[in-house]
C-alpha cells in the first residue's frame, strides 16, 4: 500500500512536471511576452477619456457586460496612473479615495450601473482630469508598457488600444481608437507624449 | 541521458545546500526552544503550555507556533520534545503548521503586500485549517493509547513510567543545566534532528532534480484552472522559510498569479516537507499520517479553489510568467553552468551574515554532538548523584543553595526564557526591519549599483542587485509601519510602483537578447518613480499643512 500511493505521488508529480515542462522551454530563453489589457490606457489623461467614452455609451444605454468590466478596471487603475504622474500627493488623495469607493460599490453589486454609480465615476473622472491638467505639457507622458519580445524587429512600445474590434489600423501609432472611443477628445495625440521620445 | 542525469543530480545537490543554508537560523532556534522545553518544564509543564486536554489545546498550539520564529524544520526539535511529553497529536498537529506558517516577522512582511488584508484573510484560513486538521486528526487519526513514546535520550527515561501524569524531577540546576542544554542540542542535532532535517531539505533537492530550470515560471497562471492542483504536488516536498513562502506570495500577487495556488504554497510548501511528515509517520504510524496528509491536502485544496477567483486583485493585469517558483526549480540551464564555481556563486549569493553566524554555530554543535554520541556521553552523567534518605521530600534532588542563590521553580525559569524569545523576536522585527533613514542609506548604495549595471549593460550585476533594492523598500516600508503605526495610501501604492518597475527591468535584463532602449527607458522611468516613492515618506502630505 505504502509503495503503491509513493508511485502514484511520484506519477502525479511526473504529470505536473511534464505539464509544466511544456512551457519550460519559452520560459527558459525568456521568449515570453508581456500581456496588456486590450483597454490599457497609455497615460491618465487617455484614462480619462477612456472612461468618458465608456461612461457615454452607459448613458445611451448602450452598455454591455464587457463594456462595465473595462469601466471597472478603469476606475481601479486610476490612482496607479496618478501616482505614476507628478502630480501632488494632495490631489491624488482624492482621485484615490474616489476610486475605492466606486470599486467597493461595484464589489457590492457588479450589476447595479445606476445614476449614482455614473456620477461618482464622472467625479473620479473629472478629479483625474484637473490633476492631469495640473502638469506641465512635457509631464503629461505616456507610461512605460511592458512590450512582446516577440517583437524585437520594431522597438517602438505600441502605447495603443486597439480593441480586436477595431478598424483595419496597421499603424500603432500612439492614437487611441477602440470601439468606445470614435470621438476623440482634447486628451488625445497632441496632449501626451510617448516615454520613449522623453528628454530628461 | 547522461547530461540530463547529471544536470537533475548537480541541481539537485545546490538546491539542497541553498535549503540548508536558509534552515539554520532557524534549526537553531527551535534547537533551542526544545532544550528550554526539556530542561525548565517537566512534562506537565510542557503539556500545560499546549493546552493540556482542554478544549484550548488546538488553538493554544497554534497561538504559541505563531510567536516563535521557526520554519518547518525549526518545528521538529520542538515537536520530539513535545511528543516525549505526550501533547495530543491534534494539538502537535496544529503547532507544527501553524509555527512555520506565520511568525512576526513574515506577518508584518505582509504589510508591503498591495493589499494586506489578503494576508490576514490567509492567516485566518490557515488557523482555521490547523484547528479542523487537528481536531480531525485527534477524533479519527491517532489511537494514541497504542503508540509508545519513544524514550530515545531521555535523561530521566529511569522513572519515566512512573511519572506520566505528574512532574518529573528537573534535576539539574544552575551552570550543569546550561551545559546539559548544549549537550542535548548538539546530540539531537547529530541525531534524529539532524536526520528528520536532511530528509526535509532532500525535499527541494529532489524537486530541482525533476523540475528544469524556470518551468514553474507560466505554471501557476490566474486563469489556468490547474494551477492549484499542480501546486499541490509541487508543495509537499517543498521546504521553504517563512519569509521565502511570504515573498512568493507578494510576486504571485504582483503577477496576478492564482491566489489559491498562492494559498497552498503558503499552507503546504511552508508549512510541512518530507522531514515532518516522515517523523510523524514514525511516530503515529502510515496509516495515521496519512489520514492526517489526506485530510489536510482536501482541506487546502478546497479552500484555494474557493478563494481563487474572488481574491483576484481587481485591475491587476496578470503577467505570462513569474520568477517565484525558480527556486524550487533546477538552478542549471545550460551544462556549461555545472562547474564547482557555478556551484559556489550561487550558494554564496545565499550565504549572508546571518548564514554564516547560525552555520557556524550549527556546524560546532554538530561536532560536538557526533563527539558526544561516539563516546557515549549524554545530559545524564551531569545529574547530581541521589540524596540520602534524609533529605526533605518537598525538595527530592535536595539542590543545595549558595549564598545569595535561590531555587526557582523550573516553570518559572522557563516561562522567563519564552517570553525572553517572544520579546527577542519583537527586537528582531525591529532590527531587520530598520528606521527610514537607515534604509534610504542603503537603498542609495544598491540603487547606485543597480542602475549603473544596468546603463552599463552589466545585466549579472543588475540581477543580483535589483531584487535587493525590491526587499529594501519592503523593509523600510514596514520599518515605517513599525515605528509610526501607519503607512499611508500613497506611500503604499509608490511602493507598488517602484517594485512594478524593478520587476520589468528584472525581466528585461535577463532576456538573451536584452533590448538596450527598453532598460534604458526603464532605468529613467525607476529614477522618477524612486524619486516619487522617497518623497511620500520624506515630505508625507499632511492636511494640515
């Protein structure tokens, strides 16, 4: 009995090594990439946007399940991106707290979109913006993304988000263009510059 | 087949000595709570401190495990003394997971995790556990009346039948205690502690001997159903500290990897290895241990599918792979690295000061103890010879006093040293958790490193330095947390960024081909971001100006 169940771990171990093996290889030469959110915003100021584009779309009741999940993962990566800008600890406080507060009532009832929900994400939205605003033009740059390995041939870190949905782009540029997002906003282009063209 | 055979057995033998270098700290420790255990408490003693047969037992074990910073092989000298003084199994259960699980130390580690009360939720779940194992274990596991205790090296085993209910005389006193003390240490240590602990570390040594090199890095993904089941099989010969076991759980939680894989990492890989389960099978028999072993694997593994989705942190996108898990797999990746240097590099990168003092301690007690066991000596010659008849029967051993020297009552003794080593755990917390100033001093040393390898495209040295700057920035954010009660919001979520960043240069550097614009991008990103993180704990917004 003893032997058999040592055999049948050492069997089971086989399979989670064997299972794990598999993918030994790409991660040995760390042929790996770095997975993005197709939402992933390039910089606060294009979170702004993206979460006024999607607060739109709820308004004209034109929401989905996907659409409220790309808003909620908005709403919680809005102090990240304001704490990665230079912007004060005092204005981040509120953006923060704002955030927290939208996410646990979103925790408490993922499907209840109504006009409170909205108007506390517009606030959050309108708290990001003035701190946004706050920043000297050569501040308002795009964070730094973790890009495929894959890609070795174009060095450029595609700052983009460009939905599967999305039209025939061939140019990554940094534009912004999903499905939410036809009318661009002030925030867009010319607002914010790539990381990679930063001088420091 | 013969590469791959050497490769399996050279990775083996490095893992096995990296477990034993991060053991002995702790080994030490429990070596010497069971020597305090065996030499100021008699058996009563021992057993009143874990509960006795109350109802307390299973959580008393639990809440005394907790204190004392011991790792799963620190746990086994403290488990032989504590079965020689026939504590319930249900309660040695509960001590023997829940001490390595969780110490000071590690929970206050917890703090720099971006959201900590995942922590205390685990800790919680992990007590639960314990309590459930061990009161399982105590109804349906062990017919306790059917196992003998061992009396291997026992000083007083002469009249231990006629006193399992009631104190045993602690017959040696004063300078001869101490030095029985160091004599029992040194022959448990080149004895069954010794033993039971090679078997724990072979754990790991086996595991890199079958796992290549990184290929636990994409097997514990959020999304990947089986990630906690693997993890299971992983985690049993796995031994890992409590600081190890809680630093996998803040990069699984930074890469977004399963949470319930993280949970029974934390339960299982820190909590037991061979050494433990072998020594339990010895003690209570296979068929015991492994109703024990079987109840506990359903129990965790239940829990970790509950937990897996809903402790996912929201908004964090998961990464493809993690590093975590590289230690418990084989170091060596291509055969050129199996070269005796190879070998010594990376045993030195573990060879700290805190290494070199507990193994050069360790390795005197072992010396002394082999000595001792060849010649035959043990704790009992150092027994005062009996008293006459006359002696007072309130005083059996009739200890005679000395001018100002007074008798005091074992318990008494060593109730003192336990809170001495409660209290010597709370000054460690605060020594390996040093104030801000002293960790931006040394952050401004390994930064300046870090940084300039990386521009320089040094990408070894940047390796070895990056996760250094990483461990820094926890301490001093728990030294924060220490010395102020607080760390606030921003502090936190700049630390989180600062740690996101290293993590990416990390990755970055150990490329084939590392993309040279992208670490420099990199490198300028961090000095901002470490600029932002110095500041929130410099110039802490207050409200009041």
């Amino acid at each position: 009995m003893r032997h058999l169940l040592l055999v049948a771990y050492i069997a089971c171990l086989g399979w989670a090594s064997v299972g794990c093996s598999q993918q030994a290889n790409q991660t040995a030469t760390h042929d790996h990439h770095h997975e993005t959110a197709p939402h992933m915003p390039s910089s606060l100021g294009d979170l702004c946007h993206k979460m006024r584009n999607r607060l739109k779309m709820i308004n004209k009741r034109q929401t989905s399940p996907q659409l409220e999940a790309e808003l909620t993962d908005l709403v919680s990566w809005a102090p990240e991106f304001a704490a990665d800008t230079d912007i004060e600890e005092s204005l981040w406080i509120p953006i923060y707290e704002s955030s927290e507060q939208v996410r646990a009532s979103i925790e408490k009832d993922a499907n209840l979109w109504d006009q409170s929900r909205v108007e506390n994400i517009a606030q959050l939205c309108q708290l990001s913006e003035d701190a946004w605003m706050t920043l000297d033009a050569d501040e308002r740059i795009d964070r730094y993304q973790p890009h495929s390995h894959h890609d070795h041939d174009h060095h450029d870190h595609d700052h983009t988000d460009h939905d599967h949905t999305d039209h025939d782009h061939t140019d990554h540029d940094h534009t912004d263009h999903d499905h939410t997002d036809h009318e661009h906003s002030e925030h867009d282009d010319g607002d914010h510059q790539p990381r990679d063209q930063m001088k420091r | 087949m013969n590469e791959f055979f050497f490769k399996a057995v050279f990775g083996g033998v490095i893992r096995t000595g990296e477990a034993v270098l991060a053991a002995t700290p702790t080994l030490l420790v429990g070596l010497l709570v069971a020597a305090i255990l065996r030499f100021y408490f008699d058996k009563a003693g021992v057993r009143r401190i874990f509960g006795g047969s109350t109802v307390r037992s299973l959580p008393q074990s639990w809440a005394i495990g907790m204190l004392l910073p011991v790792c799963s092989i620190g746990v086994l000298p403290i488990l032989l003394e504590m079965r020689r003084a026939k504590v319930k199994p249900g309660a040695m259960s509960a001590f023997a997971l829940s001490a390595p699980l969780f110490n000071p130390l590690s929970l206050l580690y917890g703090v720099t995790l971006s959201r900590p009360y995942v922590i205390l939720m685990f800790a919680a779940g992990s007590l639960f556990l314990v309590t459930v194992v061990g009161w399982v274990w105590d109804r349906f596991g062990v017919d306790d009346t059917c196992v003998d205790v061992p009396s291997e090296a026992s000083p007083h085993h002469h009249n231990e039948n006629s006193s399992h209910q009631h104190s045993e005389p602690t017959a040696i006193i004063g300078i001869r205690r101490l030095l029985a003390m160091f004599i029992y240490a040194g022959r448990q240590l080149a004895g069954p502690v010794g033993a039971w602990s090679l078997l724990a570390v072979c754990g790991v040594g086996f595991l890199a001997a079958v796992l290549p090199w990184g290929s636990l890095g994409e097997a514990m993904g959020r999304d990947d159903w089986w990630a906690p089941a693997r993890m299971v099989f992983v985690s049993v010969p796995v031994y890992a500290t409590p600081m190890l076991a809680m630093s996998q759980l803040g990069m699984m939680f930074q890469h977004a990897n399963s949470p319930g894989a993280a949970f029974i990492l934390l339960v299982l890989g820190a909590g037991i290895n061979l050494g433990t389960i072998g020594w339990m099978a010895k003690q209570f028999g296979s068929r015991s241990v492994f109703i024990w072993i079987v109840c506990l694997i359903v129990i965790v593994t239940s829990i970790a599918y509950a937990v897996n989705r809903p402790l996912i942190p929201p908004g964090v996108t998961p990464s493809s792979h993690t590093h975590a898990f590289d230690v418990y797999t084989n170091p060596i990746h291509q055969l050129n690295s199996t070269s005796s240097k190879f070998a010594l590099d990376k045993l030195a990168e573990k060879f700290g000061l805190v290494e070199q003092i507990a193994i050069t301690m360790l390795a005197s007690l072992a010396v002394v103890g082999f000595v001792l066991r060849l010649t035959g000596i043990d704790e009992k010659k150092l027994v005062p010879a009996p008293q006459t008849k006359t002696s007072s029967s309130a005083n059996p051993v009739g200890p005679t006093t000395h001018g100002m020297d007074r008798i005091v009552g074992p318990n008494v003794v060593g109730f003192t040293l336990i809170m001495g080593l409660v209290a010597l755990s709370i000054v460690m917390c605060y020594a390996f958790y040093p104030s801000r100033e002293e960790c931006f001093e040394e952050i401004r040393f390994i930064r300046a490193d870090a940084l300039s390898a990386a521009n320089s495209g040094d990408y070894e040295h940047a390796k070895f330095w990056i996760p250094r700057w990483d461990e820094w920035s926890r301490r001093m954010e728990v030294g924060v947390y220490l010395r102020s009660g607080r760390v606030t919001p921003y502090q936190r979520m700049q630390g989180f960024l600062l740690r996101q960043k290293l993590d990416l240069l990390e990755h970055e550097v150990e490329h084939e081909r590392p993309d040279g614009d992208a670490i420099h991008t990199l490198v300028v990103e961090l000095m901002a971001t470490n600029a932002r993180w110095s500041s929130a704990y410099r110039k802490p917004f207050s409200p009041d100006g």
